[in-house]
C-alpha cells in the first residue's frame, strides 16, 4: 500500500536548479547563441540583397538590437526570474500577454535551432565533399540536433562543451578579419546601394535572427549567480561583442570579395578564407563555422528548454514539459520536446524561410516584452530608473522591432500569421483554462497510476469529505464502471484561506484528508478497480471539486448530498452544477448507518434531457446487486393525448435504453399532486433516481425546488441526476 502522507510531503517539496553560472558562463550563452550561423551562412543572402551596403544593414540591425538588450537588461533587474521575455511578459501583462510571447518565443527559438543545424550541416560537409547531397546535410543537421539534444537533457559538461565552441568559434572569425583586412578594397564598396536603400533595410529582415541571442542568458535566469546584477550586464556584454565582430567581419567581406560573388555562395566565409589565406582557408573557416552553428543549436536549445519548462510550469503546455530531473537537474522532458520540434523544421523546411521564419516569430515576441517594461514602469512607480532616456525605452523598442517586422516579404508575414491564429486556438481552447486552474488551486495526484493515452472507459470522479458516505459513494461509482470499464479519481480538497499559499495549505493537511484517500483506496483495492488517489488545495470547495474534473479530464461526478436541512450543502451542489462542464450525480442517503446496496430502484421519468444517464444509474445498480428496475410516470389527472403521448414516449426511450439483465416494471400514475405521490411511493424503494430541472444551454444550471424538496422528503435514499448537453461541455471549453 503506498504511504500517501510520504508522497504528499516528496511532492510538496520543489525541484529545482542549481545557481552555477557565474558572469563568464552567462556571457558565454549569450555570445554563443549570438556568434552563430548566421554570419557564415546569411551573410550571403544579405549581400544579395544589400549589395556593398550590407555592412550598413548590419550597424543599422545592431544598433536597433541594442536597444531591445536594454530592455531586456532592464526588465532582468526588475523580474530576476527563468523563462526570459516569456517570464517578463507573463510578469507584467498576464495570462494572454505571457502566453502570445512565450509561443512566439519558442517557435522562433525552434527555427533558430534549425537554422543553426543546417548551417551546421552546410560547413562540415565542405571537410568532405562540397557537392554532397541534400539529404547528407539534412542526416547530419538532424544528427547534430540528436546530439545536442541528449548533452543538455543530460546536463553532463554541456558547459564546458560551450565554452570551447563559442569561444573557438570567436577565436577564428578575429584571426579572419586580421588576415583579410589588408586585403581590403574601397572600390568593392561602389555602387553602394545597386538595390536602392529598400535593399539595404530588406537585407535587415534576413539577418536580425543573427542579433537575437542575448534573450537566452535571461532563459537561465535561475542557474546564474546573482542574477539581478549578472544577467544584465553579461545581456550588453554579450551583444557588444557580437556586433563589433559582425560588424568588422561585413566590412572586410563585402571590400575583400565582389557583392555578387558573395550572394552566389553557399558558404560565402569560405570564399573570404581563401582570399585571405590561400587555397587551404577553407579549412579554417569550415571550421569555425562547425564551432559556430553547433555552439549557436546547444546555447538555444539549453535556453529553449528553461522557456518552454517556465510555460509548462504555469501549464500553458502539459505538465510533464514543466518537470525538473530530479537527479540530473534539467528540463530534460522541455528539452526533448523542443530538439524534437527543430527536427520537424530541418526535415521540412528550406535555409532561407527558415530564417525569415524564425525572425517573424522572434520580433513578433518582442512586442509584448516593450509593452510590459512600460507596464511595469506605470504600476510600480518606485522602479522607475534614474535615467530619463530609459523611460522611453518601451516605446522605442516597440516602434523599432514594429518597423523590423514589416520589413520582412509577404510570404514570412503570412505565414506568421498562421502561426499567431494557431497560437490562439491552442491558448483558447486549451492552454487559457488549465492556466486559471492552476491559480486557483494546487493539485497532486498521489499514485504513479495514469490513464493511458489509448485507455478506454470512464473517469468518475469521487470528492468525499464524510467517511460515512464515502462506501456508498464507491458503491454506485463502482457499479456505473463495471460496464463500460474505467477509473474512479478519489478527491479529497483541502481548503486554504485567502492569506495561505496552496503547498503551504497542503503542507499543513489534517490526517483526515489523507484518510479519506486511503479509505477510497482500499475500498478499491477489495473491488480490483483502478483508481486514482488526488488531493487538492483550493480556496473555495466548490471550485476544488470542478477544477480536479476538469484537470483528470472526468466524465462524471459522484458526490454526497446532505439536503436542504444543510444550507452548505445545497449551496455546494448548486454551485457545483452551474460550473462543472461534466455530468453529475448527487447522492442522499436515508440512512449513513445502513449498508448501500439497493435492490428496488426507481426512475422518475419527467423530462427527457436527463433520461439516458438516470435509466444507465438504475440499470448499473440493478444489475450490481440483483434488483429490480422500475420506472415510474406521474400524468395529471385530466392528462391529454399529447402528454399521454410525451410520456409513452420517454417509457419506451427508457425501456430501449435499458441495458440491465435484470427485470423491469413500468407503472404510469395519474395525480394533480406529482410531488406528493412519489414521495408515498418511495417508500416501496431503496432509491429513487431523479433529474434536476432543465435549463436552457446559456443559462444557470439549477438543482430545482421538485427536485430538493423531493430528496428532502423521500422515504428512501435519492440519486438527483444531472446530465449536461455535448454543446454545453465545448462551450465550457472555450
């Protein structure tokens, strides 16, 4: 038997990273994701469109990108926390503005990485043979994505491996640009824009990606040492070492080889190496472009994944992405997730839309991150700087990356789009709702038992607070399985006052509601049925109850109704049905003392909405206990033939939809006084099934006056039944 208090008490207490990276290793993250393929490979592609004035589009994209590390730098001091923009936006905008941000994020993140592959890919292969076939790069890229992805989840000297690769990589591009200066022609500069100014700005919406790395030191924000101070400044160290290189390399490219031999290739620093050193540069170069492009994937990856672990955290993604290893450290499971996507990209997409993919995605996700700096500084008047220009600091990065963003071509806009409406879908219809879950109330399930993803049957849930009902509730919810299969989720909430956090509340959990937990289990333990044992925290019962159905995906709740006499109780259960999107079935008992085992079942056929699910509670526990169905009509007494008609009708839906082995009676009653003559005849019962009143598919549900009064009044235990439409439950998803 599993010791559930021990569970509880491992679960309560958080995974976390450890703080190991000092200033050099955050500069290092940073420089590597920004010292990446970008310049061995785009640089190319931006000639091609820039001509000789490339190295104007690369100042101009710098200094643009500089002002967004100040934000960044800006908004690090201010929220010190993992998950970058994501983090920052969630922070100060909220749910929407956190979530828009993190899914742009990560999908720039993702084409980022393919980028990085592929360019990987494209330089190794020249060691081998530079006309190789495609799908050779391709294998290779994946290869190296694999890879990278197994060295970070492991988290076994993924540091140490990128400081040799960034660091090697920089090493080389310094030794480039000090043996091709001298090399350097003015005349190559001339003319300096053969595509017009247009072109120049156009070269900008390739190369951006190249400028973007910075935001992943703040990925790692809970693994840096004194993050307020280091993530800040290793953010500008970073970029300034990036862009005076960038720069420097542009320069001595576009004066040392002709613009139009440079967009021709596909490895245009290979060309520059050989200009520079001779026949053998391209061995070089190859190289460091090796260096660079696999630095550039395992630095966005490594931040990739503490992104897509803070997302999964606040449950926009499912919960094991938001998982630490418990002995190794790392996301391993956001990891995964994310080396899987890239590889999706390397095997789908081509270079050049990757990159204009990824820098749609990555300035889309720049948007939010100014306008939360500028909330911040609105509602928290105390951490506004001291330096006047900082306060415009949102605006100008808002107009800035704004204007980067149109300038990419209509296909990447596009297609961006599609990206931001599939986004929506994603948080609207599931991301929006498990979010709120998780602010309202803290949930742990206490067994390794899950469904699987192929397992068939229902989930009944089972919220029990009185041990004097709990047998009996186990008994119906036990009987209403043994059809159709499935499992019972045993709930038991705990309540935390306003001022309590949830692990607090949980921490400080009376012996009863674990009780209640172990009861359930060994009820289900004697029966053979899977159940799956869960406690919640929860600030108000009501939302407890609905919020653990709708986070075990249940199809049914089963739960103890103690009547009118308990003002509590009735307000619980009208609660409970106005909210839960999922069917309900209230149980009272005539008696907690007596043994729950009803032979002599009764249905109160009124309406049809509730029809299907009270005929499947009777015949389930007929054929549980070997009892006898009946179902019972009241007509007035001057009765019509329509109302004749109505409930011939539901008798014979009732009768066809009847699947118990056992016997079955049909009594149809006339009487002006329907309320008083089931309340005469439930004396002939051990229970009477009874539906809630029907309300319209906008409206409040309701358990109904007949209802309650007839629970109240009953001479035998009565199940109310509420069923809930197929429209009702996919409007409660939106």
């Amino acid at each position: 038997m599993a010791n559930f208090r021990e569970i509880l008490r491992d679960k309560l207490v958080p995974v976390s990273f450890e703080r190991t990276i000092g200033m050099f290793g955050a500069t290092t993250i940073g420089v590597g994701a920004l010292m990446g393929a970008g310049v061995y490979v785009l640089i190319g592609m931006a000639a091609d469109a820039a001509g000789p004035s490339v190295w104007m589009s690369y100042m101009i994209c710098g200094g643009l990108a500089f002002l967004t590390t100040l934000l960044y730098a800006e908004l690090a001091r201010l929220v010190p926390t993992s998950g970058g923009g994501y983090a920052y936006a969630y922070d100060a905008l909220g749910s929407f503005g956190g979530f828009i941000t993190g899914w742009f994020l990560a999908l720039g993140s993702v084409f980022a990485c393919g980028l990085y592959a592929v360019g990987f890919a494209e330089y190794f292969v020249t060691f081998i043979n530079p006309d190789i076939d495609r799908w050779v790069v391709v294998a290779v890229a994946v290869g190296l994505v694999l890879l990278s992805t197994l060295v970070n989840s492991l988290g076994a000297g993924g540091d140490r491996l990128q400081m040799v690769l960034t660091w090697g990589n920089l090493l080389i591009l310094l030794v480039l640009v000090l043996f091709a200066a001298p090399k350097a022609e003015a005349h190559r500069l001339e003319p300096l824009f053969p595509n017009g100014f247009g072109g120049t700005l156009g070269a900008i919406s390739i190369i951006y990606i190249s400028f973007f790395g910075y935001q992943m030191v703040a990925n790692n924000t809970d693994e840096i040492i004194r993050p307020k101070q280091t993530v800040p400044r290793s953010m500008v160290y970073s970029m300034l070492i990036s862009f005076v290189v960038y720069l420097a390399i542009a320069l001595v490219a576009i004066t040392v080889i002709d613009w139009r031999s440079l967009a021709a290739s596909k490895a245009p620093l290979v060309m520059l190496a050989n200009a520079s050193f001779g026949s053998q540069g391209w061995l070089l170069i190859s190289t460091g472009g090796v260096l660079a492009a696999a630095g550039a994937l395992n630095s966005t990856l490594l931040s990739q994944g503490r992104q897509l672990y803070a997302m999964g955290k606040n449950r926009f993604v499912p919960d094991f992405v938001g998982k630490i290893h418990p002995t190794r450290k790392t996301p391993m499971a956001a990891i995964a997730v994310g080396g899987g996507l890239v590889v999706l990209v390397v095997l789908g997409l081509e270079l050049e839309f990757i990159a204009k993919s990824a820098n749609f995605c990555l300035l889309a996700s720049l948007l939010p991150v100014s306008l939360a700096l500028r909330k911040v500084y609105r509602s928290k008047p105390e951490n506004r700087p001291k330096a006047r220009w900082k306060l415009v600091l949102p605006e100008l990065t808002l107009l800035a990356n704004l204007s980067l963003l149109l300038t990419l071509d209509w296909l990447s806009l596009a297609f961006g789009m599609q990206l931001g409406l599939l986004g929506l879908a994603l948080y609207f219809f599931y991301s929006r709702k498990r979010e709120k879950r998780s602010q309202f109330g803290l949930h742990i399930v206490l067994d390794q038992h899950t469904k699987g993803f192929l397992s068939r049957g229902s989930r009944i849930l089972m919220p029990t607070a009185n041990p004097n009902t709990q047998k009996a509730l186990f008994n119906l919810s036990n009987a209403l399985l043994e059809r159709d299969g499935g499992e019972i989720v045993s709930l038991s909430v705990v309540l935390a006052p306003r001022q309590t956090d949830f692990a607090t509340a949980l921490a400080e959990a009376d012996e009863a509601s674990v009780r209640i937990i172990e009861a359930s289990s060994a009820l289900a333990r004697l029966s053979e049925v899977p159940i799956v044992p869960v406690i919640r925290a929860a600030h108000s019962l009501h939302k407890g109850i609905v919020d653990a159905a709708e986070e075990e995906s249940c199809d049914l709740i089963v739960m103890g109704y103690a009547g009118s006499a308990s003002e509590f109780s009735r307000d619980l259960a009208q609660k409970v049905i106005h909210l839960a999107p999922t069917d309900v079935i209230f149980l009272k008992l005539l008696s907690t003392i007596d043994e729950f085992a009803p032979r002599r079942v009764a249905v109160s056929m009124g309406g049809r909405v509730n029809l299907e699910l009270m005929v499947k509670v009777g015949a389930a526990l007929a054929d549980r206990f070997g009892g006898e169905l009946t179902f019972l009509s009241v007509l007035p007494t001057q009765y019509s033939p329509e109302q004749k008609a109505y409930a011939d009708r539901n008798v014979m839906e009732a009768i066809e939809l009847n699947k118990s082995a056992g016997l079955y009676n049909v009594r149809l009653l006339a009487s002006d006084q329907p309320l008083d003559t089931l309340v005469r005849l439930s004396a002939e019962f051990d229970l009477l099934i009874i539906g809630t009143t029907k309300v319209g598919l906008l409206q409040r549900g309701t358990l109904g006056d007949f209802a309650t009064s007839l629970a109240d009044r009953a001479a035998c235990s009565v199940a109310i039944v509420r069923a809930v439409s197929n429209a009702k439950k996919i409007i409660s998803k939106i």
